[in-house]
C-alpha cells in the first residue's frame, strides 16, 4: 500500500471517530445481508445477529489481522430454497452448517501441506484478472439498485438522481475534504442521498413506524440430511474460490500477505466456523463482503477494530428492530449511488496488480489467461453450479497449468514477494 493509509489493521481510533467509520460498513453491508434472508424465508433479524458474532468469530480466528466483515452469501440462495422446499427450512440450516464444517477440514489440509502450491497456481496474471472480475461482476448489482439497468432511463427518473446524487457527493468528500471527513465518504454519500431522497419523496418511513424498540430473534435450530447436504456442498467448491479471490484482494489493498500470515488456513477456518454458527442458529451462509473491502480501498481506514464495532453493531440491530427498520429505510438507489464506486473501486485494485506485476500482455499466455478470465466471470458463464468467477478461476488455474511456461524472469513474482514492499510501505505510513 502507498504511505498515505489513514489506519492500519492493528491501529485503535478514538470512539467517537470509530463509530462513523465503522456506520460506513453497516450501511455498506447492510443490504446484501438483509437481502438473502428476505429472498430465502428466514429471520431477518437473525442474519444481521449472524453476519455480527460470525464477523467477531472470524476476527478472533484469524488473530484480529485481518479486516474482513462477513454477511449473507448470495451464492447460497437457490440451495436454501430448494431444500426449504423439499424437506423444510430446517434442513437448509443443516447444510449450512456442513458447508461450514468442509471448510474446516480443508483448512486443516491447507495446514499440513501449506501454502507453497497456491501460489504456483495462481501467478500475477491470474491473480490480477480474478479481482477485476470480482469488482466488474458484482457491477451490475449496484447498476441495478441504482436504476441504470430499466429500458428507456432518464435523468427525470427520480432513482437515476437520487443514485447519481449519492455518488457525486461520495466521490466528492472522497476527493474534497481533508481530515477525519475524508475517511468517511461513502457515509457522508448515504446521508446526503438519503436526504435527498426524503425531499424527493422517496422514502418508506412505515416500517419505521410499525417498527418495535426491542425484539428478540426468532432463533431456528437445524436438522441434517445426507441428501440436503449434498445439495449445498456442490456449492462449496464455488464459495471457497471466493473465498480466495476475496482474500487475495484484501492482501492486495491492505499491502500484507494474507495467504502466509495469518495463513489461508485460519482464514477458510474463521470463514466456515461463522457459516456453521449461522446455520446453528438459524441464519444464511456467511462470506466476506466486497462492498466492506471497497470502503477500504477508498477510505484506507484498515483498523480491525472498525470492522469488530461494525459487526457489534449490526448483533445491536438483531434487537432493535426499529433502529434496523430506519437503516433498512434506505433507499436502494442510495446504495447503488455508493455501490458503482465501491465496486469500481474494487476492479481499479485488479488493473493495479497487473500493472504492477509488471506483466506482458505481448505474451500469447499472459493474454489468453486474463482474456478467457475476464470473459467468463464477467459474462456470468456457468456450468452446472459452478459460475461467475468460481468458473472463471478454475479455468484460470486449469489454463496457468496447460499452457506453457514463458521465460523464467518475465514470469512475475509470486504473491508473497509483491506483496512484501507493499508490506513495508503499509508499516512505514
């Protein structure tokens, strides 16, 4: 990372400064979560008490060096749909919970046998090429909620301004102001699109209002079986290559090399643990979120202890539905307004590492690995379960291992040595 990192992971900021930092991830968060429950049939209130003590647990899992916040995996949906149906909710928590208990199993292979060959099969030009497919393929997300996406759009379209107005005012305090501001953009682009929304008529407030100041969530316990199981590990394979392109752009953005210290093994373990708590008590498969690793490529705020208030509060909202209802009364144009950003953002951190890296795209290998990479996991290719960038890192691997090799010194370096002066740059700001 460049020396201009506001907080670094093990920096502790003043209360008062760390709650709006860590509101910046509520909010960005926030939605996808909320989401997957609402789609699926379970508790609401449930999935953000899961998405808090699952980001905690995976925090103390990977010693608190790792800036990651965990919410509702989208790549679980259709499972949990299709066991509901066939045999009840409850058994979809079962296999939420086994998916959690495969990963850590392969943490522990991981831990025996290391790190060493996944960085023979993933070279910079591959590694480059999956970031940018997870930022371009989340984009037609924030397209989409930011009302970009309809047939005949227009400027007169109230979601159209509301999204652009959030996004002008995000990239604006991001460009602007100077100070402890400056580290908060993407809230200051919610508030200022909320606002603008209020005057635009375009909030719901009647949730709000039928909203409780207290409830508790309404907890389901899981039931097991085989043939539910295996419905959801066929997806398992494609959420822990997530899982890895994940953690390779945090490494990226953060300037450490997360794969060796706190090693993959703590990190797929801290991941499935929170998937297997989730399903425990009655929540949606976890995974890390991008919009929370786009706030912190933008804001360079990498404090853990952001990310851990964060998840407090969110575990907070579990009983507080009204405070819930006035956080889910954001209009999803305001989100997709910050999202076109967060995500973009994201994709820039991919081109990045390839320009960095130093590769040679006048090389037929280097060209044909990133173009069949980019295709695919931005086309949103799939075959069978497997798609979008699971799809598209398996045929990268495949790829980085048929074709030939180019000469030795135009190879690139391994993960572990580009993120090294990263590293020292990061601890010297």
């Amino acid at each position: 990372m460049s020396n201009n990192v506001r907080l670094r992971v093990g920096d502790r900021p003043p209360v008062l400064q760390m709650i709006p930092l860590s509101l910046q991830h509520l909010f960005a968060m926030f939605g996808a979560t909320v989401l997957v429950p609402i789609l699926t049939g379970l508790d609401v209130s449930v999935a953000l008490l899961t998405s808090g003590l699952g980001t905690l647990l995976f925090i103390a899992i990977t010693g608190g060096q790792i800036p990651a916040y965990l919410g509702s995996s989208f790549a679980f949906i259709a499972p949990i749909i299709t066991v509901a149906a066939a045999w009840g909710p409850a058994y979809a928590l079962g296999g939420g919970v086994a998916v959690g208990l495969v990963y850590a199993v392969v943490a522990l292979v991981i831990r025996w046998v290391g790190v060493g060959w996944l960085e023979r099969l993933l070279p910079p030009v591959l590694v480059g090429s999956l970031i940018v497919v997870i930022g371009l393929g989340l984009a037609p997300v924030g397209v989409e909620m930011a009302g970009l996406a309809k047939e005949q759009v227009s400027l007169m379209d109230t979601d159209v301004q509301i999204a652009l107005f959030t996004l002008l005012a995000a990239v604006l305090a991001a460009t602007f102001l100077r100070g402890f501001l400056a580290a908060i953009p993407i809230l200051i682009g919610i508030v200022a699109g909320y606002l603008f929304a209020l005057l635009r008529g375009a909030v719901d407030l009647s949730l709000v209002r039928e909203a409780a100041w207290i409830g508790l969530p309404q907890l389901t316990f899981p039931a097991f079986s085989w043939k539910a199981i295996a419905v959801f590990l066929t997806v398992a394979a494609v959420t822990l290559a997530e899982h890895l392109g994940d953690v390779l752009v945090l490494s990226r953005i953060v300037g450490k090399d997360f794969y060796k210290e706190p090693g993959l093994h703590r990190t797929i373990l801290g991941d499935g643990l929170a998937t297997s708590l989730a399903g425990l008590l009655g929540g949606p498969p976890n995974t890390t979120y991008g919009e929370n690793v786009g706030v912190l490529a933008i804001t360079k705020v990498h404090s853990v202890w952001v990310i851990a208030l964060a998840a407090v509060f969110a575990t907070v909202l579990a009983f507080v539905p009204k405070l819930g209802a006035i956080v889910q009364s954001v209009p999803a144009p305001v989100m997709g307004g910050v999202t076109i950003m967060l995500f973009g953002v994201i994709a820039s951190s991919g081109i990045r590492t390839l320009v960095e890296s130093g590769i040679d795209f006048s090389q037929t290998r280097n060209l044909l690995i990133s173009s069949v990479v980019l295709v695919l996991g931005i086309g949103g290719a799939t075959i069978g379960q497997l798609g979008g960038m699971g799809l598209a890192a398996v045929v990268g691997i495949l790829l980085n291992l048929i074709l030939p090799l180019p000469e030795p010194e135009a190879a690139g370096a391994p993960v572990a040595e580009r993120a090294a002066p990263a590293q020292e740059a990061t601890e010297g700001a």
